[in-house]
C-alpha cells in the first residue's frame, strides 16, 4: 500500500520508527505541535494539507498513487471533527489524543486513567517539541494581565483555568519511557515539572504498537476508516469518532 501520513510533530521519533518498521511506503507532512490549542483552527489546517495531498495524487502528480491518508491525530479537543476524505480513504485512530498513540492503546490509556486519576503526560516529544507551563511564563503572564486590568483582576485571572488554575486538576505527572532513543535529561526534566507543580510523579512504558498498526494497513475497530465523500464526526461514545 501506498500511505501519506499527517501527523503533529510532537510524534516525530515513534512515527518514523513505525515508518521505517513498515512493509508498506509511506510519506509524512509533519505539522506544528499546538494546533490543539486553539481547536477552533485545528479542522482547517489539516483539511488544507489533506486537500493538497489528495489533489495531487488524483492530477497523478504524486510518484505513487495513493491507496489511503493517515492522520497521527486523536480526537484532540475535537481538532479533526469536519474533516472530509475527498478521493481516497482517511484513516484515523480512535483515541482522545496523541497520549494513547505514546502508550499503544486507548484501553491502556483509560486503564492507566483509572489507576492514575489528573495525571499531566509528559515524553520525550513534548519535552522537545511542546513549550511547557512554567513558574517564568506565569510571572510574565501575571505582569501583562497586571498592566492591562490592574493587579486585583490579575490575581483573579492567574486563579482561573487562563492562568495557572489548571493545576488544581492534577496530582501526578506521568512520564512516558519511550520505546526508542531516550535523552538522559527528560526523565529528570519530567521529574523537575512534577516538583514545581507539587505532584508525584510515576514511570509508564511507551509502546508503538497502535501506530504500528495504523501503517500496516489492518484497520480494525481501533481505527476510523472514513471513505471518500463522509465527513468525520465525534460520537459521543467509546468510539470516539465515526464517519458520515
């Protein structure tokens, strides 16, 4: 089979193992790390990029015509509701977000959520990619919040989920060991999150199985096939997305 896959950057190191591990060929458009948060615009860059890739594969532009596009996507704040296949298959894993591709499962995911209830994830590509909450960031956000609506309403502002009132939702920081190269460094800058924040901090291994098996073409009920002409919408139930 012959897969184009769009993923978000964050998964860069596991994708291009399960890439390298696959017997079919694919190709990858990475995309930025943060389009989830603001969800609202997520649908659209990743409609633009599948759009481009579809066209050219049906103008016959591409190398190899496309069998199927893959998405390295979960559910992520509903960031891929709208989006529609046009020419050839979307396939996308039925997961909430990019946690259950690190851990290989949805089931683990919501197992280790059962187990580890307001547990904040953190792995290698986060540690990387991603810019994380820190006690620096929230002095700059408290001045500038400070400056434009006076000191009362900042305290008040820094107190809510804007500011650092998020925190209150967590207790653990789970650190994803990953299944390939690991930097001697994130476990312990994983460990140095948790101590800011107050929380324990807890190992669980990485696995590759679900994005190996989003490249192996055996699409099963973990994954949403949606073929060309239905749009993808959330479910509102276990299995997160459907097609229509």
């Amino acid at each position: 089979m012959n897969l184009h896959i769009i993923s978000c950057q964050i998964i860069y190191r596991e994708l291009s193992m399960a890439a390298a591990m696959s017997k079919n060929h694919t190709v990858v458009s990475w995309m930025p790390q943060g389009l989830h948060v603001k969800p609202e615009n997520m649908p659209a860059a990743l409609q633009a990029e599948i759009d481009r890739v579809d066209e050219g594969s049906a103008a016959g532009k591409l190398r190899r015509p496309l069998d199927a596009i893959v998405l390295g996507y979960g559910l992520c704040s509903n960031g891929i509701v709208g989006l529609k296949a046009r020419t050839v298959p979307l396939v996308i894993p039925r997961t909430d977000d990019c946690i259950a591709l690190f851990l290989g499962s949805q089931k683990r995911y919501l197992d280790l959520f059962q187990k580890h209830p307001g547990t904040y994830w953190l792995n290698g590509g986060w540690i990387e990619e991603a810019e994380l909450p820190s006690p620096e960031g929230y002095r700059q956000m408290r001045q500038e919040f400070a400056e434009q609506y006076g000191e009362e309403n900042a305290d008040f502002l820094m107190e809510s989920g804007i500011g650092y009132g998020w925190t209150k939702n967590y207790s653990a920081c789970g650190y994803i060991k990953p299944v390939g190269y690991e930097d001697p460094a994130w476990k312990s800058q994983a460990a140095e999150f948790a101590s800011t924040y107050g929380w324990e901090l807890f190992e669980a291994e990485g696995s590759n199985r679900l994005l190996e098996k989003l490249l192996s073409g055996d699409w099963d009920e973990e994954f949403l096939v949606c073929h060309p002409g239905q749009t993808v919408t959330a479910s509102c139930d276990a299995r997160k997305i459907i097609a229509q």
